[in-house]
C-alpha cells in the first residue's frame, strides 16, 4: 500500500513537471511565432552562438505522447500514446488553403513594391507549387497591401528581410498555416534574390503569410523539419533591399538582426 501511495505521488509529482513544462513549450511556441526564421550563418560565430542558445531554449519540454504517458503512470510514451495524426498535404490548422494545382506548372511574374521602390519577382509553382498558389491567392486578394517587413539580418553570410506577418511584429495567424516544405536547397545556400517562405521553427507545416528576400549570398542551417521553401526569386530592383540593409538595424539585443532602422512596408505585391 505503501509503494503504491509513492507511486501516485511519483506519477503526480512527475505530472506536474510536465505541466510546467508544456507551459514553458506553449510559450516558446508563442516566441517562435514571432521570430519563426531559424538561422545559422555559416562562418559567422555570433549567428551560429544565437542558433546554439536558440536550439538550446527549445530543448528538453515533453511532447503531448510523452505527457499523455505520463498521465497514465507511464515511463514509455510508445506504450500508451499513439502519434498525432499527420496534417494534410494542404492544411495544418483548418484554414482555407487553395490547392497546389491551382500553380502547378506555371510561373508567375509581377512586382513587389517597398516604400515605393519596385521588386521585379518571379514565383516558380513547378518546383513549389502549393507554396505558389498560396501567395498568388495572398497577393490576389491584397493581403499583403500596407504589411511591415519586421526583421532584417546583416551578419557577413546571413542577409535576409523578413516580411509579411499580418500585424507587422512578427506574430504568425495560427490559423493559417500550411505545408508541405518544398524546393529546400540541399546545400543549406540562398543566392542573393531568392524569395523563401518564413515559417515556425521544427515544423514542415508551420508555413504561413511570412516570407523573406536574401539580399547577399546566405547560409541557413535545416532545423529538425528541414530547409525553408524557395518559392521564387527577385528579377530586379534588388539592390532597394541592400540599401535598406545598409541603413542597419534598430540597436537591441543583437548587431545583426533586429528590426530595420529604417522602417518598410509593402506598398504592394502582385503576381500574373
């Protein structure tokens, strides 16, 4: 009787750790949200410490079979807790995601517009199809009109401008993600005018309304999920970018990536 009362306290005890810590993942989840752009650039010591430090932060909360196990009294989450169900190949969170054969095979040229410097782009939907229909509908419907560009990064191998977020902070609508990854390049390099989806970190359905523009040859690391989609890339105008990169970045917590001291909106986007 006596072993089973300090298994119950054992089994709670451990359950209200797991709590904590799912209260700890909820609110990492929140961060990523806001910053869902995992970087590393190669050869640049301070991008590469701030991946680790991230990595790091991220480490060690319970998923959901290992709480659901926990639950049970359990110490093998394979014993009790079967696997979360896989999105579908379209929709992650219920949103209304169009098909990718609505891109399938086509091209789609047209201009961005930053603080009223045009961006000649191309979206490929041959090698990114859903990815392509996704901002040929945003685009189509105006979504992005008036949207901040939130974040820049200026480390020596890692220049991006990360733009899109539907409140201008960062912030990803939760209902309104998607995947799968496509296009993700093998060797982990963004040539200079290449235009990828920005999405929550360690989930291959965690795409949403971010993308960002690499502005200089740039490395980024895989996280668990893999690489970023490469939807498209700039056809001119991208030296507007490098100048906004060369006004630097609001001083904050990091030298190299933060907010754009010079503030940027998206004037327009359109695709044909």
């Amino acid at each position: 009787m006596a072993a089973s009362s300090r298994s119950a306290r054992e089994t709670k005890r451990r359950i209200q750790q797991m709590e904590a810590k799912r209260e700890l993942r909820r609110s990492q989840d929140k961060r990523r949200k806001r910053d869902n752009l995992v970087a590393a650039g190669a050869g640049a010591a301070a991008v590469a410490l701030a991946v680790v430090l991230q990595l790091t932060a991220f480490a060690g909360n319970p998923t959901e079979d290992e709480y659901a196990a926990a639950q049970a009294g359990l110490t093998d989450p394979s014993a009790s807790a079967s696997a979360s169900a896989a999105p579908s190949p379209q929709v992650s969170n219920g949103a209304n995601i169009p098909a990718a054969d609505t891109a399938a095979g086509k091209t789609f040229s047209g201009e961005l517009s930053l603080n009223g410097r045009p961006l000649g782009v191309e979206v490929d939907g041959t090698k990114a199809p859903q990815a392509a229909a996704v901002f040929k509908s945003l685009s189509d419907q105006g979504f992005f009109n008036g949207k901040a560009c939130h974040r820049l990064t200026t480390a020596d191998q890692f220049g991006v401008l990360q733009c899109g977020s539907a409140n201008g902070d960062g912030q990803g609508d939760p209902n309104y993600s998607w995947g799968p990854l496509e296009n993700t390049p093998a060797d982990n390099k963004y040539p200079a005018g290449t235009i990828a989806v920005a999405r929550t970190g360690n989930n291959a359905y965690g795409n949403g309304t971010q993308f960002f523009i690499v502005y200089k040859d740039t490395v980024i690391n895989p996280d668990s999920a893999g690489g970023y989609t490469v939807v498209g890339k700039v056809t001119s105008g991208l030296d507007a970018v490098s100048r906004i990169a060369a006004a630097g970045i609001t001083p904050g917590a990091s030298d190299t990536d933060g907010a754009p001291i010079q503030p940027v909106t998206i004037d327009s986007f359109s695709l044909k």
